[in-house]
C-alpha cells in the first residue's frame, strides 16, 4: 500500500454535494486543506453514471443549483446542460486541484489515540491501494449505488429471452428500432425516458403497478423572463427567482398537507384535460395522498402528447411472472416484448459500502442515532450530507455546508481536536424511530432499506427534519456547546493530528 498523505478533511464525491462543500470550504475556511476523493473518472456523479435518453432534472435548477452560482437556463435542464454547470463551478472554485479520480474508499477507520480518520482507497482499474488521513471525514457521495440499479426479482425473470434495460446502466449501441418495448415503471425517470424513445419503437407500453401524481407546465419561468429584460445582474435573477420558487412551493406543500383531498382533485383536474377522464380514472388515479412521495413532472406534457399521439399504451396491473416472449399479468394478459427496460428505481447505499470502524469496534448505521441529520451519535469527526424530499437536494448543501464550516472554526477556537455527539443521561429510555417514518415519505428505495439507515429519536437534537423551511431557520443557529456534542481537547503532542 503507497505512502499516506494527510488531509484537514476529506471529502467523498465530486457529485453536487461533494462540490458544493468544496466551494464552501474554499470560501470560508482558506487555511483547511481538502481534498474530494471520486470513484469515477470525471465529476458529476448523478449527471454522469444516468446517460439514458432526455436524462434531466426533476427540480428546477434555480433551487437545484447553487446559491453562489447563478442559473441562465431552462428551469428543468437536461443531464449534459448539468455537468456543465457543474465544470463551470469547478472552474471557477478553482476545484480541480482538490478533486482526485478514481479514489473508492473501502474502509475509514477513526483512532482516538490519534485523533485522525484512516482511509483505505483503491485506485479502481490500477490494482494499486494507498493510505489517506484526514481530521474530519464528510459524507457527500449520494445516497445511492451507482454500479447497478434496483431491479425486482421477478417470478420467471431468467426465463425472458429478449434484452433487458435498467436506464442506469443505459448501452451505448441500444437499437430499439421496430421493436415492441415495454418501460416498466411510473416515477420520474420512467417518465422522462418514454416521451425520448416512443417514436423510435414499433410499440412502447408503460406498464405501472400504480399510478403517480403528475403536474405539467411549459419548461419556462416567466419571472426570470420579465426580469432579464431589465439588465438585472443573472446574481440577482437567480436569487430573486429562488426565493419565489421556495415560497411558492412552501405553501402548496402546506396546502397539500392540509387540504389533501383538494390537492389530489385540483391535481388530477388538470391532467383530465390532458387525457381525458377514462385514462385518468384507469392509469393516473394514485392511491396514496399528494406529497407522500415526490410529483413527477412532465415538462411541456411531454409524456401526455406520447400517449394521446398512440405511440405509448398504459397499463397498470401487476407483474404475475415473465415469460420467454414477455410478461404475463396478474390480471392474465400477457405483453410481448423484443426489450423490456425496467425503470424500477436504485438500490439505497447510505454512505457508502464502506466498512466502518470507531477505535476498532465495527459501525452498524442502524445502530446510530442522527444527529439532526448531521452527524452520528459516537462517531467522531463525521459528517454526512442527505438532502431534502420535497425541496431541490441542493438546497440542504449549501446549508450544511455553512454548518460545518462554522464547526471547524469552533473546534480551532477551543483548540480542540475532534466532536462527537453523544446520547446525554436524559436521553436514556429515548423511542426508536426510522430515519423517516413512511407517513412523512414513503416510496420504495426508503421502504427496502429503512433497517440498514440510522435510527431517529423522539426528541432533539435525535432527529432529522426533512423540510428546508424549518432547518432554513434554525440551522444556522445550532448551538455547538450543547451537551449532546463532545469534545476531545487537542494535546500539546497530537498537534493538528
């Protein structure tokens, strides 16, 4: 194994989360030296492992991007307009140096003799490992496995002769050419790759298990419209534009929780007269209320016109078993299909398939309590980056990055060496609950893996709020003396490490 380097802190992705404390870092902590530790070879995370056709966001990038950098285009922008984006802030951050690719972590291991995190890497493709030390190690890879995709294990699946798809892992050569397609999923991604493909197959079925709440409007924000005439500065655009975006979300999360069955009528409303009121009572009619799991948007009615055109039929049934040549239904219709991509969603890796370590007691996350979201109780110097449901992922980063940078300079204030939330004498007998319970969030990804995730208390701070409007207000007043939070001071031998 090569020589270690050490770090102040390290950082896990050059995703949008990893970059957006990169730039915080460099802003407001110059003397910390960082690096961003990326398994891939190019930035992007997201924005780089989904290459499947129309590949886009499904926020708009006014709240999706950063506070610092200002966005010109198309509220809901295609993958390559993103990574775009996201080389200008490297560029402009002056990020490159601190990014190192092809660097997976393995194992981190925390030593409070030594005060440091140690972190075995493997250099994917070269068979070489080395060593890297850090004072503070953060968590900002995502929260999901980018190898591979969530595919079920159906009744019969190894039975199919014809191709199988996951968009996630999308070929290269794909021909779907005069073929007979069948997209089996209803979220966003389904929804954004059959309006891109439909015209190229003989024949596309969506095939759902159940429906998904939809909304539809041009990709166009007329705010930003009127204001760009008026030689405001893009800064002031963008902000200005982010503000509205955020309150009017706000209060049509509000509305929904308060007045659900009137958001489910006023949202299905508006998509009957789209499709009419038969393929809205039989194919787009959710179960479950507005809100428990994120709208699919559909810019421009993309989907919509699809179907209405006859190159996508809808079905919603269950999946009995595959067949040789197809799919056979619960309802017992079967669908040939020459391809089936299976838009199914991704398999959860919360912080990673690392294997943890605390002065050499193995880390099991769920038996971790959160740190309002932050951090974990008795894990020293660690944090972790997980953003919001309902609001742009990146709304949280430029959040905790603040609060991490404000960390740092604490703990060199009170010339201590490392912090570690720990349960206090009052929290004994404290309630267990999932990181997120499913009456607030419930869809699959959460559902299959809320054993492995950290555990949430009844009472703070053993708790994560998933809603921006609230951390907006409180997080940047966090107190870091509270009694939850301890601190190791720093010996005159350890010095910085």
């Amino acid at each position: 194994m090569d020589a270690t380097e050490h770090f102040d802190v390290v950082l896990v992705g050059a995703g949008i989360s990893g970059l957006g404390f990169g730039h915080h870092l460099r802003e407001q902590c110059p003397s910390k030296r960082f690096v961003i530790l990326e398994a891939m070879e190019t930035f992007g995370g997201t924005w780089t492992t989904h290459q499947y056709p129309g590949i886009r966001s499904d926020s708009d990038l006014y709240t999706f991007g950063y506070r610092f950098k200002p966005w010109t285009g198309d509220p809901i922008a295609e993958g390559h307009l993103i990574l775009n984006y996201l080389g200008e802030v490297i560029e402009e951050s002056n990020l490159a140096e601190n990014i190192r690719y092809r660097h997976k972590i393995v194992a981190a291991k925390w030593s409070s003799q030594r005060q440091v995190w140690t972190l075995d890497v493997e250099r994917p493709g070269s068979g070489s490992r080395l060593r890297i030390t850090c004072n503070f190690f953060v968590w900002t890879g995502g929260y999901y496995e980018h190898s591979r995709g969530y595919t079920p294990d159906w009744p019969g699946f190894s039975d199919y002769r014809g191709e199988v798809i996951h968009p996630q892992t999308w070929p290269e050569d794909v021909d779907l050419a005069g073929k007979n397609v069948i997209v089996i999923g209803s979220g966003a991604t389904a929804a954004t790759l059959i309006p891109n493909i439909a015209g190229e197959c003989r024949h596309l079925t969506m095939l759902q298990r159940s429906p998904t709440y939809f909304w539809t409007s041009e990709n166009r924000n007329e705010l930003a419209d009127r204001l760009r005439p008026l030689d405001i500065p893009e800064s002031w655009i963008h902000e200005i534009v982010r503000r509205d975006l955020l309150k009017t979300q706000r209060e049509t999360q509000q509305v929904a929780a308060l007045y659900p069955e009137e958001t489910r009528q006023g949202l299905l409303a508006e998509l009957e007269k789209l499709i009419g009121p038969e393929m809205l009572r039989e194919h787009f009619t959710p179960s479950y209320r507005p809100w428990q799991q994120r709208l699919a948007f559909a810019p421009d009615a993309d989907l919509f016109k699809a179907i209405n055109r006859g190159d996508v039929s809808v079905v919603t049934d269950h999946i009995e078993r595959f067949t040789q040549t197809g799919i056979e239904l619960r309802s017992g219709r079967a669908l040939d299909a020459d391809v089936v991509i299976t838009a199914t969603g991704f398999n959860m890796l919360f912080s990673g398939n690392i294997a943890w370590e605390v002065d050499g007691k193995r880390v099991r996350l769920s038996d971790t309590f959160t740190y309002r979201g932050l951090m974990l109780s008795e894990v020293p110097n660690y944090m972790l980056m997980f953003g919001y449901f309902r609001t742009s992922w990146t709304m949280r980063v430029d959040l905790v990055a603040d609060y991490f940078c404000r960390l740092l300079k604490h703990i060199d204030a009170i010339g201590a060496s490392s912090v570690r939330p720990r349960l206090r004498p009052q929290d004994g007998g404290m309630q267990s609950h999932p990181w997120i319970s499913e009456e607030e969030f419930n869809p699959g990804y959460i559902r299959r893996n809320v054993e492995r995730l950290p555990r949430s208390g009844d009472r703070e701070p053993w708790n994560f709020s998933p809603d921006y409007y609230v951390e907006r207000e409180q997080m940047p007043h966090y107190a870091l003396d509270e009694d939850a939070l301890v601190y190791e001071m720093r010996s005159p031998a350890s010095g910085s490490r």
